[in-house]
C-alpha cells in the first residue's frame, strides 16, 4: 500500500504544483473535476445500504451544483454560493413534494444531498476563490503542503511510534502521536514556506495559517471517517491507488479550505 501511495502521489505532484501555478481555469477545472469523483463517492458512502432508486433525482440536482459553484468562485463572486445553495434546497425540496406519498425517506435524502454539497464542492470551490488573493500561488501551496505533509507524517510517526488512542470509536489506527506528528509537519511547512513570502508576512501569520488549517485537516479527516463507519465501508473508492478515493485523498484538506479562506480575509 505505501509503494502504490508514493508512486501515485510522485506522479501527481508535478501536475498538481503545475496547475496551482497556473491558476485561473485550470485550477477551476480541477476543483470541479475532483468535486465530482468526491461527490460521487460520497453519495456511493451514505445511501450505500438503500435498494431504490429514490435518491436519483435529488442527487442529480446536488452533482449540478458542482459547476455553478466552480463558476462563481472562478470569477470571484463569493457572494453568489449562497445564492446556488439556496437554489438547491428549493429544488430539492420541491422534488421532494412528488415523492413523498410513495416513500417519507425522501426527506432523508434532501438531507444527505443538502450535506453533501456543503461539505464537498462548497468547501472546494473555495480553493479558487484563495488562488486570487494577493500572492495566491504561495497561499494555496502552502495550505496544500500543509494538508498533505501533516497526512504523511501523521500516518508514518502513528505507525512506528503510536501507542495512545486518538479517538477509537470512529478511527480506531490514528494515534495521539501520530497526530503530534503532523503538527510537526505543520510547523516545518511554516519554516520551508516563509523565505518565499514578502516581509509583510509576518511569521506569527505563517504559523497560525499553517497550525489552525493543520489541525482543521484532522478534523476532516475524522469527519469523513464518520461517513465511512455509519456506512460499514472503508475506503471512499479506487481511483488512487494507495490513497483510496478522491474523497479519502481531499478529506482533510475540505475542512482546511474554509479556515485557510477565512484567515486571508482576516490577514
């Protein structure tokens, strides 16, 4: 599993590091792309023990919120995500009105759907609206070394040296040493990224950037663990080799993304 994982993330890295430099639509492209494996995935996780073809529909409309949110972070009108969300409870819920009679597990349903678009490609697309901040490409990047080095690290100091539990009932392997780990790797991500950045930022900035989305990233990942448990399955899908799904490699950085978001508006 850990060869699989390193060689799909090396030959991943160059493209990734590409595209966050590019920014603009390629950026948006990707985002929408990754919303959508996830999505799907997450909509294989919570209606994975239903035998009716109940949440068509309604899943359906939740997947078409993907472009629109994509869009208008893309061309920086955070203000319209409230208004597509809004959108997509009222189309839900008017579904919803059809079904009813037939099956009241339809309210479950716009439910699960209304969660799912929160918690994937609302908090993705906000990955778009950071690349246009000022110095945006050193931002993002560092939000995603961050994210993605505190996962590394936590997964090889728990499984050479994790002995006390971090919390067992919804991820029995994560360990209180592991997760010390990854503050380790939030605070070398602070150390290797602060020459790039100009001397308005200062130092305090860095590290309380790099600490607050590192341990929001552990959040996510407990988070989506939860989804796995309730639903008896352990990976979101296949698609990467060694890393599981799409979801299981974005998990962490889903809750990242917001406290990320929300620091640059304070800075």
């Amino acid at each position: 599993m850990h060869l699989k994982r390193w060689i799909t993330g090396l030959l991943a890295l160059p493209l990734l590091i590409y595209i966050l430099y590019a920014g603009g639509l390629w950026l948006t492209l990707l985002v929408a792309a990754a919303a959508l494996a996830a999505l799907l995935e997450y909509n294989r996780i919570v209606y994975h023990a239903w035998k009716t073809a109940l949440p068509g529909p309604i899943a359906v409309i939740g997947l078409l919120t993907i472009p629109a949110l994509c869009a208008v972070a893309h061309v920086g009108r955070p203000d319209l995500l409230l208004a597509i969300l809004l959108g997509n409870f009222l189309l839900a819920g008017i579904l919803s009105l059809f079904t009813f009679g037939r099956d009241a597990r339809v309210l479950e349903v716009v439910q699960k759907q209304l969660q799912g678009v929160l918690y994937i490609p609302l908090l993705l697309s906000l990955l778009i609206l950071i690349r246009q901040v000022p110095d945006g490409f050193l931002w993002i990047f560092t939000l995603v070394l961050t994210v993605f080095a505190g996962d590394t690290l936590a997964l090889y100091t728990g499984t050479f040296f994790g002995r006390h539990k971090l919390c067992p009932s919804i991820s029995p392997g994560k360990t209180i040493e592991g997760s010390l780990g990854g503050v380790g790797a939030y605070l070398l991500a602070a150390v290797i990224m602060k020459p790039f950045f100009p001397p308005d930022v200062s130092w305090g900035q860095l590290l309380l950037f790099c600490l607050l989305c590192g341990a929001a990233a552990q959040m996510g990942d407990l988070f989506e663990s939860q989804l796995k448990r309730v639903s008896g399955i352990k990976d979101s899908g296949g698609l990467l080799p060694g890393h599981g799904g799409m979801l299981d490699r974005i998990d962490a950085l889903l809750f990242a993304a917001p406290v990320a978001y929300l620091l640059l508006r304070v800075f």
